[in-house]
C-alpha cells in the first residue's frame, strides 16, 4: 500500500499510514502517531486527551467524557474493514487490521474513507 502511494505522490517519501502526512525524518513520523492517531485516550508524554473514535482532542477528562456523551454511544463502532466484518470504534485499529490481515491479498484500503479496492485477477 506505502509502496503504491510513492508513485502517486513521488514527492512523499515517509508518509503516516493513517493519515498520508509526509515526515522527514521518520522519527518525527514516529512522534505523529501516538499524538494524532491514539489508541488510548491519554498518551503518557503528552498533557491532552484524544477521543479514540473521532480523534478530537480536549484539554480535560471532563471536557472529553462530555463529548463522549454528547457525540458518541456506547460500544460505537463505526468503523469496518471492507474486506472482512471487521468493526472497531478507531480508525487507526482499522487501518492496523487491514495491514496484518489482508497484506498480500491483492485488496488495497483508502486509509481516508476506508474504501478497498480489489486488484486481484478474477479467473473465468
């Protein structure tokens, strides 16, 4: 999938794999992730909170218990591997399934919508 994306953007050579941000050097890659794509609600070195589900970031627990409750419902999964019946409540969770289960498979996944697109040759 990475390797595809370089032809379609030569000019990024070390995107993010959840949001297609290009980094150079990739250790500021691996300073994005936890900050941007949690999968947890605090991360240990940084003094916010993300929501797992939409990835809004809030200042508070309180600020984000609210909006969980104002925008979110209990066990919400609201996002589906398209190439399975996989259902996570994180985009990023998704996206990691995607790449362990159908790596090789001739299926590629739009890391934006979640949208696949089947490069396999169908034999008649």
């Amino acid at each position: 999938m990475m390797h595809l994306y370089t032809h379609v953007n030569p000019s990024k050579k070390d995107p993010c794999k959840y949001c297609l941000e290009n980094f150079n050097p990739a250790e500021m890659r691996n300073k994005h992730v936890p900050s941007n794509h949690p999968c947890e609600t605090k991360h240990h070195n940084l003094s916010f909170f993300r929501c797992v589900i939409c990835e809004a970031r809030f200042t508070t627990i309180l600020l984000l218990s609210g909006h969980m409750q104002r925008f979110h419902v209990p066990s919400e999964m609201p996002y589906k591997c398209s190439g399975c019946d996989f259902m996570i409540s994180s985009h990023k969770m998704v996206v990691d399934h995607f790449y362990l289960a159908h790596s090789k498979s001739g299926i590629l996944q739009c890391p934006y919508c979640l949208k696949v697109i089947d490069f396999r040759i169908k034999l008649s």
